[in-house]
C-alpha cells in the first residue's frame, strides 16, 4: 500500500494501521534510539523554524533496525504503519522501515521526460557560475537560536555547480508562529528584542561560512572570481525587523557583519513598510523605510523587496537609484488571498528598475524540476525579459516540498530551461542576471 502526505490525518491513514505500506518523503535528522535508529520525515526538504511541533500530521517518525545512511533527496521507504494514540508522542510511525530496493532518486528522475534530453543539454549548466537569490541553508534559522548545527551547504553546491548563495538570517524569527497553516506575527516584539536577536543570527551565519570553507562576498570583484569550485556565500538578512526604526544599525550591519543583501520586510509589517500576507498598516512603504532604501543604495547594499506589497515595491521603485531585487515568489494571473505569488505589473514594476525577479520551486506550484523551468522561469521571462529572472531557491525555507531541494540538482534545472532557452540565456537567469544588479548595487 502505498501512502502520500495527502493522506496523513484522513481515515486512509487510519485504516492502514499494522500494513505494510509505502511513503516518500525527506530525512530532518537521524539519531539512534537504544537498539534502533531513527529520524523524522516529512513531505518537504528540512522545516521552518516552528514547523514541525505546530504541524504533527506532517510528520512520520521513522524507526529502523539499524542506522540507515541519509543521502541528498527524496527517501522512498517501506515499512509497518503505526497509528498512535500517545498525544505526547508523534501519531504517524514507520516502523523496521527500509529503503524500497531497486528505486533510487536517480531512477526516479531518469524515469522523467526531462531524461530524454539530448546528452550535451544534460551538460549544458553554468561553467560554475549559478547564483542562488535566496536561501536558508545550513540549518542557519536553527543555528540562529542556538539549536542544532549546520547541515551540509558547500559540498552539494560543489556537485550542481553553484558558486554563490544569498544566505539571509532571518530578522522577525522570535515572534513569527505557523498560525492556520500561514506564518504570522505572534505577538509584538519586546524593545530590542529583535536587535539582540540578529547578534547571534549574523555570528551563527559567520561560522556556518568558517565551518564550511565558504568566503564572504563583500565586492563585486570577490563576486566576479567567485566559482562553485570554492563554494562563497553572501550575507542577507530577510526583514529589517533588526534595525528597530535606527538606521545607524544598518552601517554597523554592513561594516561589523558585511552585510550586503537586506530584505526590507518579511512576515511582520514593520517599521518600513507592509506586507502581502497581512493588512495594509503604512500605505506600501514608511519615510523610514525609503531612507533605509537611499542608505543601502549609498553604502552598497542589495535592496530586496520580497514579501513587500505592490504599493511598497512602486514606492521602493521611486526611491531607489540602484536596481531593485524581488529575490523569491513566481508569478499568478489569479492571486489567491495572501498569496506571496506576484502579478505580472509587480513583476514589471521590479524589472523596470533594472532589477530581477527570483523564481522559487514550491512544488504546489511546479510539481518537478521541469514545470519550474517551463512554467516558473519561462512564464516570467515572458512578462519581464530574460534580463529580469533569476534562481531564488528558498532552500530550508520553505513550509511544504521544493521541486529542487538540492544544490545537486541545478544541473536538471539547466537542462530543463535548456529546451526554451539557449545557452547564454540560461546562463543569465542561473546566475549572470544577479551578478549584475549586485555589481550595480555593490561596486
């Protein structure tokens, strides 16, 4: 019997009680309980910061007999379904799991119309040249709290030929709670709670890079040399919630931390501006916040307007003299309500600025790495020019499944926009596209 994460909480899931069944999911960390090994599994690569204990019919405690050797991607497992009815413990259990022999996740892709590709438009990828808009690899949200330790992040870019990642700390994470299936401000922060918040965030980023070998860009020369043969990584931070209404701490961010990407808003309407996912508070954008626009654009600092409204992005637009960056949504021509989708005059509203627009693989939107190519970054290009899209990944960042949870996998993804696009103009929205709006911004 096979299960999808469709069925967990539903009388399906129930009635499969004591079978053997089927489920495909994603590891979130193995350790060995007595005689057993274990882990958790769920239907997307890694978790949110909070995710996992608000969502507990999206977990699957995994039990095998002995350790069992958690690889880059999609597990496939069988094993005996346990329903439990311990409300302390998890309800869904895998137990004497084991990997489904005979199905590798690379049988699975090869499996794909993507596999019929041509050998040389396998090859086709970026001379180790892509750059990732926006990212929370390495376990960093975790890190940021003190809890846990980085995962891998420069040996999988290493394997897909990604050079450099926007590794963006995460400003609002101590008041942001899962709320009715949304991310939401759970309550008002405490004064400087969210300054002494980012002083163990920006640190945490800092030696996930000495850990890994990773530099840090700080110039568009670094960026210029910058390969995936020596993973590098640039610092961002996704919201300004650190600054607290002080735009002195943004030069402080920038010289103490080399912050170079600053992500005006997240999930909390701040103190510069608004957001899509909750009311209008500020009419799009604050004084403060387009004075935060001119001082990033003094001080050489990416502007990322992200999860800001489209009165906030026109706003952003007019006050900015540097090209403006939305580094991770898609596009819609139906927004739903509180959608982080964007319709096709915000796109263009960022694009005429000079900026790009980061495509993100949800995979609600793009089941697998071909539809993001042909519906995520194709369908944009057509709105806004190949000048104006770039890869904005999202990884560990995202509440549900990733059509591309691995680094390892851009070379499917360059194949994949190797059958609408041609080898320069892949090459642009892999990467080129960002490295010119940040020569741009950063000199």
């Amino acid at each position: 019997m096979r299960l999808s994460w469709t069925d967990l909480g539903k009388p399906r899931a129930d009635r499969a009680h004591g079978k053997r069944v089927e489920i495909t999911g994603f590891a979130l960390g193995s350790r060995a309980w007595g005689d057993t090994a274990g882990f958790l599994m769920m239907a997307e690569p890694g978790c949110c910061q909070g995710c996992v204990p608000n969502n507990p019919l999206a977990v699957v405690e995994v039990l095998t007999r002995q350790p069992m050797k958690i690889a880059n991607g999609a597990l496939r497992l069988s094993g005996t379904w346990h329903v439990s009815s311990d409300a302390k413990g998890w309800r869904f259990q895998l137990h004497e799991a084991e990997p489904v022999k005979g199905v590798t996740r690379r049988a699975l892709i090869a499996s794909s119309p993507l596999f019929c590709l041509p050998v040389p438009a396998m090859a086709q990828a970026t001379e180790g040249m892509a750059v990732d808009l926006h990212s929370h690899a390495g376990n960093l949200t975790q890190m940021s709290f003190g809890r846990g330790f980085s995962s891998a992040v420069a040996d999988p870019m290493r394997q897909g030929g990604v050079s450099v990642i926007s590794l963006a700390v995460v400003s609002d994470s101590p008041i942001i709670k899962l709320t009715g299936g949304r991310l939401r401000p759970g309550r008002d922060p405490h004064p400087g709670e969210l300054y002494a918040f980012s002083q163990r965030a920006f640190p945490a980023l800092h030696a996930l890079a000495r850990e890994q070998g990773m530099p840090i860009i700080r110039t568009s020369a670094e960026l210029r040399t910058a390969r995936a043969g020596r993973p590098s990584l640039i610092v961002a931070s996704e919201g300004a919630d650190f600054l607290e209404g002080r735009i002195e701490r943004l030069d402080e961010a920038y010289q103490r931390w080399a912050l170079r990407h600053l992500q005006l808003t997240h999930y909390r309407p701040n103190e510069l501006g608004d957001i899509q996912t909750e009311p209008s508070v500020h009419d799009g954008l604050t004084a403060f916040g387009a004075d935060v626009i001119r001082r990033c654009n003094a001080l050489g600092i990416v502007v990322d307007v992200a999860h800001a409204t489209f009165e906030g992005v026109k706003k952003a637009a007019a006050a900015t003299t540097k090209p403006l960056v939305l580094s991770h949504t898609s596009l819609t021509t139906r927004p739903a309500a509180w959608t982080r989708r964007i319709l096709p005059d915000h796109a263009k509203a960022v694009a005429a600025t000079g900026g790009i627009i980061g495509i993100w693989p949800v995979a609600g939107y793009f089941p697998n790495i071909v539809t993001y190519a042909t519906d995520g970054f194709a369908k944009m290009v057509d709105v806004v020019g190949i000048d104006h899209v770039g890869l904005g990944t999202d990884q560990l960042g995202l509440l549900g499944a990733s059509a591309m949870p691995s680094y390892a996998d851009l070379p499917q993804l360059a194949a994949a926009l190797r059958t609408k696009f041609n080898e320069e103009e892949t090459a642009k929205l892999l990467g080129g596209n960002f490295r010119r709006v940040f020569e741009a911004s950063v000199g």
